[in-house]
C-alpha cells in the first residue's frame, strides 16, 4: 500500500478574518467575532492582537471586554463565512475528493493518489495556501503528515500562516517530544491521571506496556499506546452525515423556574420544525431530545426513543431535564435525532445477493 499523504487546513481565526477583510477599519487592533456583551453573548473567534490580551473563543462577550476594554466586538455573518468556505472547499477539490470537513475552517485532505506537483503532497499544501491567499484574501496554516492525528498537531505548529511537514521518517521523534495533552481524545480529566503517573511527554508514555494503560484507561488505553508510536489509521471520511437537528437559545436573563422554560418551548419547536423541513430527504427524525444549561453552566441533556415530536413529550423532557438541576436557566434547546435513510439503503445493497 502507498504511504498516506494527509493535510490538515485550518484556516487562521477565520471568522475575523473575514470580518477585517470586508471592512479594512478593523485590521490591526483587537476584534472579535461574537455576541453582544449586554445580551449576554460569547465570543466565537477573535483575531490575534485581541489574543495577546487573553481573549479566546467560547469566553463571554462581558469577560471579554474586562480583558481588553478597547475590543471590538461585531456580529457574526455566517452566509459570508460559508460562501468562503465553499470557495476553500472548491480549491481543495483541484486535488481530491477525499475531504473530510470538521467545520467551515478546518479540514482533512487525502492526497496519497494525487499526481500533481509529483505527488508532493507538501507543495500540494503550499499550492493550496498560495491560492486561498490569492483568490480569497485570508490565510490559512496547514500541517502535512502519514495521518490524521500528527497532520493536525503540525498545522498549529507556524500558525498563523504557516506549514509544517512531518516526514514518515520523522513521525518516531516528533511525536516522542509531544505533551500528552496535545492527543486525540486525551481531556483535562485524562492528562491530569497521566501526570500522576509521572507521563508528561510521550516519550515516556512509549515506556508503559499496552496493557498496563489498558488496565489504567479501558479501552482508551490502546488508543493512547497507538498515538504514542505516532500511530493513527483513521481514514478520511469525505461524507459526514447528520446525527440530529436542533435548536437552542441563550437567554438575556436567567429563566427561573420551570413554567417560565415551558413557555419558550412553543417557539423553539416552531424553529426546530422549520430547521427539519430545509432538510434533505434522505433524513427521518428520530427521538426527540432537550438541552438545558443552567445559569452556573453545568448543562444536561435528555431524550427518548418512542416518544412523539410534539410539545406534550418536549414538556415532559423538559420537566424531568430542569428536575436534574432546579436552578434558573440561561439556554434552552431541543432537537431531533436524525435516521440516515441513504445509509441504510447502502446497507441494503451491500447484502443484496443477486
């Protein structure tokens, strides 16, 4: 088998930047992309001179703005931000059709068949950047590597605007010197464990036997002893299907008691309902589900298989999510999961015996 050629794009704060790109006034000083900070919104992105005072993604609008009083802050435009993604994603398709999105920034590319450039897939990379940065004003870092894990670890390497290749030859050494929290799974919870158990780095991770992480970690234990030799045979899959459909809202002031949650209810299905018809046929909803986040930002979420899509059983979900907290609540969401008819019928063929 041919050795895999993987790249990893990620697109540098896109949102921001496509926001300066459009409106050149606010390149160069701190700005970000997200809600309003008196509507208690989140920041989604933000561009590097609002970094360097410790602004980040997902922080509130209002902490934000404590962080960096001279922050500007402008709503997200998502038709701009897909339309560039289309045209990232029309650029990538000059070289294959093995593209695995993770979001509108970010994704993988197979380009272990690809015969342009010779084959390379690091001038492939370096093609692609030349013409994003051309065609669509914006940057965007990429990693190059054998597979999925160490190509996404390179692309954060230069950032912004950078490369960074790791050769099959050179996978043993770079992945020795890694932190273990930079690994694919690998949480707060989990690295905290590992560096009790004096693994910082995963050079020492290499020297623990399989079944001794198995023993420590489950089934995660093997996972965690493949990443540590660089190994990682995820394909790319180039079609993602939807799992669900939903809805949600974040409130301008907390919701306090149930009946206040049941009156939103009416609304968001209204939403959800809308969401469900834009879809494409090859979808059937499945159970129903809610999301209430309370205002200390614990969250849960609860569904049921069987029950109706109607608002009698989205208040009786509701009713049992709000009892696992009894605080006010700033977020409400409901949703459906979603059937993959295609893929059943995939499935079907795939048995057929003519």
């Amino acid at each position: 088998m041919a050795q895999r050629k993987i790249i990893h794009i990620d697109c540098d704060c896109f949102y921001a930047a496509i926001e300066m790109r459009d409106d050149p006034r606010l390149a160069g000083k701190p700005m970000a992309v997200g809600g309003s900070a008196d509507r208690r919104g989140v920041i989604a992105t933000c561009n590097y001179e609002a970094r360097a005072y410790g602004v980040k993604s997902a922080m509130a609008s209002r902490h934000a703005l404590k962080l960096c009083p001279d922050l500007t802050i402008v709503r997200p435009r998502f038709d701009a931000y897909k339309e560039a993604s289309r045209d990232i994603h029309d650029i990538f398709r000059q070289y294959t059709d093995q593209i695995e999105p993770l979001s509108l920034d970010e994704a993988y590319l197979d380009v272990t068949q690809c015969s342009q450039f010779g084959g390379s897939a690091t001038r492939i990379a370096e093609d692609i950047r030349r013409q994003v940065a051309r065609r669509l004003r914006i940057t965007v870092s990429a990693g190059v590597a054998p597979n999925k894990f160490i190509a996404k670890i390179a692309s954060d390497w230069r950032k912004p605007d950078g490369l960074f290749v790791v050769t099959p030859a050179q996978v043993e050494a770079f992945v020795a010197q890694l932190p273990v929290a930079r690994l694919h799974g690998v949480g707060k919870v989990t690295a905290e464990k590992l560096q009790r158990m004096g693994i910082e780095h995963c050079g020492q991770l290499r020297e623990w036997p399989r079944l001794a992480l198995v023993r420590e970690f489950g089934s995660f234990g093997q996972r965690l002893h493949e990443l540590a030799q660089g190994i990682d045979e995820r394909p790319v899959e180039n079609d993602n299907r939807r799992q669900s459909a939903s809805v949600e809202n974040t409130y301008d002031h907390d919701l306090p008691d149930l009946a206040s949650c049941l009156a939103k209810l009416p609304e968001l299905i209204e939403t959800l309902e809308q969401r469900l018809q834009r879809l494409e046929g090859s979808y059937r909803p499945g159970k129903p589900f809610v999301k209430v986040k309370f205002h200390d930002f614990s969250q849960t979420t609860l569904e049921q298989a069987g029950a109706a899509r109607d608002l009698y059983s989205y208040q009786q979900l509701l009713g049992q999510a709000f009892a696992r907290g009894g605080k006010p609540v700033r977020l409400l969401g409901v949703g459906v999961r979603l059937h993959d008819l295609r893929a059943a019928v995939q499935q079907l063929e795939l048995f057929s015996v003519v």
